[in-house]
C-alpha cells in the first residue's frame, strides 16, 4: 500500500469517527435542549451566573403577596393539540390584561412572581402562561419561541374572548419568553395588543445554541448544530432557524420596550442590539448595568417599572381608557 492510499483510509477513518463523535454529540445536544427538563427557579437557574442571594428579602416579599391572592388556573388548546396551562391573577377592570412568557425550563409563577405585583397595582389582569413543554402545560418538546408564538396567538384570543373587545394587551416575556413574544410580534395580531416589553430576548434558537457550545464546550458550531436542527425539525416539527426575531420585529407595527443586562454571558446584550436595531416600529431599549441574565428587574427596580409605567402612559391612557 503506498503513501496516498494510507493517507486515503486514515482520511476516511477520522470522517468516520468525527461523523460518529459528531452524531452522538448532537443527540445529547438534542436530549439536553429540546426534551422536558425539571423546573428551575430564579434562584437556581442553571443558566446564568446571577447571585440571587441578595434579593432573596424582595423575593420573599413578593412570593408573599402572590401566594396571599386569589388566582385561578386557565387552560387553552395550541394550535396543534396540546392543553397549555395558565395562571390567572384578576383585577377590578376588563380594560388591561398583560400576558407573561417565562424563560427556559422555568414557569410563569416563577418568572414573573415579582412583576406580578407591579402590574396588578396598575390594574392589570395577570396572565401567567406556562409554555409547551414547561410548568403544567403539555408537550414533549420546547418550543424556543418558533412554536411559543403560535400559542402566544391563542393566549392573546383567550383575553380578547374573556376580556372583550376593547380590552388592552401586553405581552411582556423574559428570556426564551422575551424571543417568544418578538416572534410573534411579526404575526397578524389584534389591535388590542399595544406593547410588547422583550426582557434579554435572542435572536434565534440557532443563535443562542451556538453561544452556547462556544461557551460551555468550546467546540464549533459545525457540525453539531446542523445536524441538532436535523433532529429537532424531523421530531419537534421545526428548525432552528425557521423563525427569528429580526425578521418578525421589522415588519411589526406593535411598539416595543427592549431590556437586557449589560453582564449577561447567557444571552449577549448584542442579541438586543440587533433586535433592537432591526424593528421597525416605535421602540425604546433598556440596558441595565451589572445585570446577569434575568436579573435587570431585580437589579434596577425602578427603571423597569418607569419604563413599562410610560408604555402605559403612552398607548393606554392618551386612549382614555
């Protein structure tokens, strides 16, 4: 055997054991992103680096107050079949109702405990929804805000249908939550949705993995990622780069509040920027210094609340309503 053909079939021999290595990495990629995980908290959150400990006396008081409201679970069909559950926190009016998308592997009473608070002060009916594959609702893979937008769809006729017809909708999400609502601000939406507030939304699920395995594994995207988006569209039914936000948010006409954390290593802030950049609509963006992922509520309390009390301002009560 000469020279060439040994190169030859060590040539073949390493394709082999790097398609090989390459096919099981992204099936534990698949396994670990896609598939139902157990709940984390804000405390726990195994994807960000935020030393929660300090606001736990906030926290507690806010989980406090929740827990001490009379709230109802509610229940929807997705568009293709599965029982999505949502937590209900009603006000005095039929005028403002807000719907909340949580992040990953987390669920509406856990993200948005705290916000809960502040928006029933302002009278606000409280929808906390929980996302396909998360919390109670059913489901045997996320959606990373590709399928999520759909079901925000269905959230947003479940208010109108309950609420009437001239009921005002936020959506405010965080995280895979924020990406869920900037992908279906692109949708053809009712008028009754007047804001979206994106909390350290990405761009897309492809975007994020990517991050991700550079982060976490330090390994290239190629092959992994193409052959995950292989898996995930042929089981879950889409791909990860079947919808972004960028594409959605510049042709929304809804006005749109952007927020992320300066420190965040989870979803880079140049995540936002884009967004940001991209939409089309009125838009304000909020960059909060030394936040983490998640952590831009919690970090500058007043800011975020101003900033959502002008969207009220703005697009509710010049309205008189």
């Amino acid at each position: 055997m000469n020279i060439l053909s040994i190169i030859f079939v060590v040539l073949i021999v390493l394709i082999i054991v790097i398609t090989i290595v390459a096919g099981f990495s992204s099936m534990y990629f698949f396994r670990t992103t896609i598939l139902r995980k157990p709940t984390a908290t804000l405390e726990n959150n195994i994807n960000a680096n935020t030393n929660w400990e300090k606001y736990l006396p906030f926290l507690k008081e806010r989980r406090i107050w929740f827990e001490s409201q009379k709230k109802d679970d509610l229940y929807i069909q997705s568009f293709d079949g599965l029982k999505l559950h949502g937590t209900f926190l009603g006000a005095d009016n039929n005028k403002k109702c807000v719907i909340c998308f949580h992040g990953y592997t987390s669920k509406g009473t856990n993200d948005f405990c705290a916000l809960s608070k502040f928006y029933h002060e302002q009278g606000f009916n409280v929808i906390l929804a929980d996302a396909r594959n998360h919390g109670e609702s059913e489901g045997k893979y996320t959606g990373f805000g590709v399928l999520d937008r759909k079901d925000a769809a269905k959230w947003i006729d479940y208010a109108i249908n309950r609420f009437g017809k001239d009921v005002n909708i936020f959506l405010h999400g965080i995280s895979m939550g924020g990406a869920t609502v900037l992908m279906a601000s692109g949708l053809q939406l009712p008028k009754n949705v007047k804001a979206i507030i994106a909390d350290c939304a990405f761009t897309s699920a492809y975007d994020v993995f990517s991050h991700i395995l550079k982060r976490d594994y330090h390994i290239p995207k190629f092959p992994i990622m193409n052959m995950t988006e292989y898996m995930t569209k042929k089981k879950a039914g889409y791909g990860y780069k079947d919808v972004n936000t960028l594409d959605e948010v510049a042709k929304t006409e809804i006005p749109i509040l952007f927020v992320h954390g300066e420190n965040d290593d989870f979803v880079p802030l140049w995540m936002t920027e884009k967004n940001f950049d991209a939409c089309n609509s009125e838009k304000e963006i909020l960059k909060v210094k030394n936040a983490d992922h998640a952590e831009s509520y919690f970090a500058q309390t007043d800011d975020y609340e101003k900033a959502i009390k002008n969207l009220i301002e703005k697009y509710i009560k010049q309205q008189g309503q």
